[in-house]
C-alpha cells in the first residue's frame, strides 16, 4: 500500500481480472485486452514485470480465474502460459515444464 513497496496479491489478481472483464464486456478491442491482460503479470505504476514468488502467485490466480473456460478458449491458453512463466520464475522448474507441455 502506498510506497511501501508491498501488496496483496489477492487485490492485484483481482484488479487484472475485473480490467480484463471490463475490457470484454465493453469490447474495447485487442490493444486494450491486451495492456490489460499484462497487468497478471506488470505492475501498473512502473511498469516493471512481477517476479519470483509474486510472479508465480499471480500465475496460479490467473489460471484459476480461467480453467473453467474450454480448453480452445484463448484467455485459457493465456492464462496457463502466465502460469507456466510464473512457476519457472520462481523456479519450479519441474512444475513449469509440465504447464507448458500440457
């Protein structure tokens, strides 16, 4: 919170999944999906990209957001290479192999 340098990961998963929905639901085009698709994975004040732990958290929620969807569906597929990125930056190398091969 602030300039701490910490935050929820619970409130960052939340606050890309609800940009995302918005950016669908108003369908605002592939430039928008997409800077609000990276925000599972970049930080929207410095723009830098989330690593290790965090990365790897943001990974999971990410994926959980979309696995219900079927397995063609392209926020699926996203999701599952922001879950593999995220395993192996934080090295869960063995765990990141298995996402991408799948």
């Amino acid at each position: 919170r602030g300039t701490a340098g910490f935050a929820h990961v619970s409130c960052l998963a939340e606050q890309a999944k609800i940009l995302v929905a918005e950016a669908v639901e108003n369908n605002l085009g592939a430039k928008t999906k997409n800077a609000r698709w990276h925000r599972w994975y970049t930080c929207s004040l410095c723009e830098q990209h989330y690593h290790g732990v965090v990365y790897c958290a943001l990974g999971w929620a990410c994926w959980k957001t979309y696995v219900g969807r079927p397995e063609t569906d392209s926020f699926r597929q996203c999701a599952m290479s922001v879950l593999g990125s995220g395993l192996s930056d934080a090295d869960h190398l063995e765990d990141a192999l298995s996402v991408r091969e799948a």
